[in-house]
C-alpha cells in the first residue's frame, strides 16, 4: 500500500428524527413491579391541634433535637437527618 492510498471513512450518516411512539409509562428506578406509591407525610401528619396546644404525633430526634421527626417503620424508629435508629422490642 502506498502512503497516498488512505481508506476511505464513510460519509456521516444524515440524522432521521423518528416520530415519537407511545409507549408505556417505565417504571420507577428500582422500585418492584406492581408496588403502590406512598404519598409523602405533611405538616398535618405530624401535628394535631388540642384547644389552644399542638400536640406532636411522632417522636423527635434525641441527636437532632425538636422540629426533627423519627420515621415509624415496623420494626424500628429512624431519623433521616443523622441516621439515628432505635430498634422497637419483638413481641413473644
């Protein structure tokens, strides 16, 4: 092969813009097949207001301080802030 003789590259190919197709929505990221979507708590669920005093539903973080809720999960309570954790005791 000589230095002048160079394979030629092809040419760029030319963009198609396809139409859209309609598909169905994809599923959450890691989410399972067929799980229901839990709507997020607001103010209201952790509060309730008793005559002139508000009463707080939930415990507060004892690393965080007030204003910081724990989540209540089956088997423990959690912060989401620090990552506090406090397991609940089993039932014999």
């Amino acid at each position: 092969m000589a230095k002048d003789e160079k394979a030629a590259a092809p040419a760029p190919a030319e963009k198609k813009q396809e139409e859209k197709k309609e598909s169905k929505p994809k599923a959450a990221a890691g989410g399972k097949k067929g799980a229901a979507v839990k709507e997020a708590a607001s103010k209201k669920d952790y509060y309730a207001v008793q005559g002139t005093k508000i009463e707080r539903k939930r415990r507060n973080c004892p690393k965080c301080g007030p204003g910081v809720f724990l989540a209540e999960h089956k088997d423990r309570n959690a912060c989401g802030k620090c990552g506090y954790t406090e397991f609940k005791a089993k039932k014999q």
